[in-house]
C-alpha cells in the first residue's frame, strides 16, 4: 500500500498533466502528461494529445519555443526532443509520436484572432514525426531532412546552428 503511494506523481504534476491533456484519448493523454511533466525540461511543455482511430493511436507533444528553463543550443535542444519522444514511447501504447514547437506572434491590436477571419496568434518553429520502428535510429532521424526547423529560430538558439 504505501509503495503504491510513492509511485503516484504529484499533485501538481496530475493537475498539469490534465489542464494539458487533450485528444478523443484524454485519459491516455493524461497518463503520458504525468510521466512527461514529473520532469522539468527547459523546453515548456504546453500539450499533451492522444488520438485513437480505426486502432491507431497518436501522441502529440507540443513544446513552447520561448522562455526556457534554462539556455538551450541546438544540439542540447535535440537531446530534449529525443528524451521527450523516448520517454513518449515508453510510457504510451502509441504508434507514433508527433512533435511541434511553437512560438506566439503578435496578431497586433485590435486583430481578429478567431473565426474565419482569425490572423494567426503563433508559428511552428520544430516539427518531427517518429513512428515506432523508427526508434532504434533516432538519432539519425533528428539530424534529417524530415525533421523541420525554422532556421531564424534554429540560430536564435543560444551556439546558433550545430
């Protein structure tokens, strides 16, 4: 009984794992919150989104670009995408994890900034897609032309490119 206790995140780690969760699988998506978020990585997790169809389930991960926990280059960036996307895997029965990086925009004021008139309110800076079968080449996956970056952003990273 009292193991048991130990092994439970956080109250606040639960919280956030569900304020953030979304997806038609939120109770997986709030599963993978609580082993993404009882770490704090430099990069701010802002989502976490479990899809199911047809007996397919994806995991979205969606980071903030901005206000880092601590600098980050791009290399060390990296190490956090493939230790978010690992942990992903190992935590969630998903056959593929997306994901994305955003940073806001300002839509200026007075924007319209929903509807069908909506200016956007932020961009995708990162993007990467890894299925299951890709794990055991990783490494090599992130170092691909699959693997999206912003290049204004990329620099913006404290050593710029590597």
């Amino acid at each position: 009984m009292l193991l048991a206790a130990w092994a439970a995140p956080p109250l606040d780690v639960v919280e956030r794992a569900q304020s953030r969760a979304e997806g038609n699988d939120r109770a997986q998506a709030v599963a993978l919150g609580e082993a993404l978020l009882g770490t704090i990585w430099p990069a701010q997790i802002l989502k976490v989104r479990v899809d199911s169809a047809l007996g397919h389930r994806v995991a979205g991960i969606v980071l903030s670009g901005t206000k880092f926990h601590r600098p980050l280059d791009a290399a060390a960036f990296l190490h956090e995408v493939k230790e978010i996307v690992v942990r992903a895997f190992a935590h969630a029965p998903v056959e593929e994890v997306d994901l994305w990086v955003t940073v806001p925009l300002d839509a200026g004021k007075g924007a319209i900034v929903s509807g069908d008139l909506a200016q956007p309110t932020a961009r995708n800076v990162f993007t990467v897609t890894v299925r299951r079968p890709d794990l055991p080449r990783l490494d090599e996956l992130l170092r691909s032309s699959g693997v999206f970056w912003d290049a204004s952003w990329r620099a913006s990273l404290r050593g710029g490119a590597s």
